[in-house]
C-alpha cells in the first residue's frame, strides 16, 4: 500500500498562469494578455508547464532530495527550537508549608486516543504557596493548642484568601 502524496503547493495550473498574467498587466499596463495567440501568453503558459511540472515531481520527491532542490532555490527551514507552554500546578490536598517544584521536573499532557503523550520540562524552579483562609465570620476560640485553634464560627462575612 502506498502512502497518499502531500500537496505542498496546492495552485493550479490556472492559477499560475492568472498571477502570472496579473504580474505582467501591472507591470505593462497596455498588454492584455486575454488573446491566446499572444506570443507573450504562449511564453507564460509554457512556463505555467514547467512550474507545474517542477511541482508535481516536487511533490513526488524523497523528503531529503525535496529539502536540497528547496535549499537551491533559497527556501531555509526555519532553525530548530524547544517547545514552550504554560503548565498549572495544582495542589491535590492542603498542606500548611510550600511546596517547590524542582527545575526540570517532566511533566505530560494527557494521551488523546492512541497519540502518546508529549512530555515537557520544567526550565525553572517554582514555589506553590499554601493558600490560607483569614477569616470568613465571627469566631469565637475555645482552646489553642499544639498550633491548633478552636473555636465557634457565626455570622459568615466577607473572605480573605491569601496564597
């Protein structure tokens, strides 16, 4: 079985000939070009041909061979560089001191259907702060203990989270 060929260049023959005729009336604004034994319209159909030619073997082309023939007509890739997104740590349970998450911890995104996962760094190190409730209500401490408080809460008023 034969895998489908990719259209890199997805213009038609038509389409070649109309950008190149467009290009021609700009530049010499008192050709026509819509008389089809113009010698001028022969010229830029058989060069439409050609550039549909080069395209489709392009097309057909081992991709090592595709990359020189495009390095000989000037087109560079663009120059390799590391993947970057914004990951959110989140804590599964409370805890009262802050947590670091190390440079350089991998971490995944979640596997779609039978894709593996794509796995990144983290470049940094980064805190995750407790978040501690200041207040919610009147409250009224019966004991403290073993840095334990406690107490009666009554009459729920405004909430200050600090993280």
């Amino acid at each position: 079985m034969t895998l489908p060929t990719p259209d890199y260049d997805r213009r038609t023959r038509d389409d070649v000939v109309a950008r190149a005729v467009a290009a021609v009336r700009e530049r010499v604004p008192t050709w026509t070009g819509q008389d089809r034994t113009d010698p001028g319209r022969a010229l830029i159909e058989s060069c439409a041909d050609m550039v549909t030619e080069l395209r489709d073997r392009l097309d057909r082309a081992p991709d090592q061979r595709r990359l020189h023939l495009l390095s000989l007509l000037g087109v560079r890739p663009y120059e390799p560089a590391p993947a970057r997104t914004e990951v959110v740590f989140r804590l599964a349970a409370p805890t009262p001191e802050p947590v670091a998450v190390p440079a350089g911890l991998e971490v995944a995104t979640r596997p779609a259907g039978e894709e593996e996962p794509v796995v990144f760094s983290t470049v940094t190190e980064a805190v995750l702060n407790p978040c501690v409730l200041i207040t919610a209500g009147d409250f009224t401490e019966w004991a403290t203990g073993d840095g334990a408080l406690e107490g009666a809460l009554k009459h729920l008023g405004p909430c200050l989270l600090y993280t």
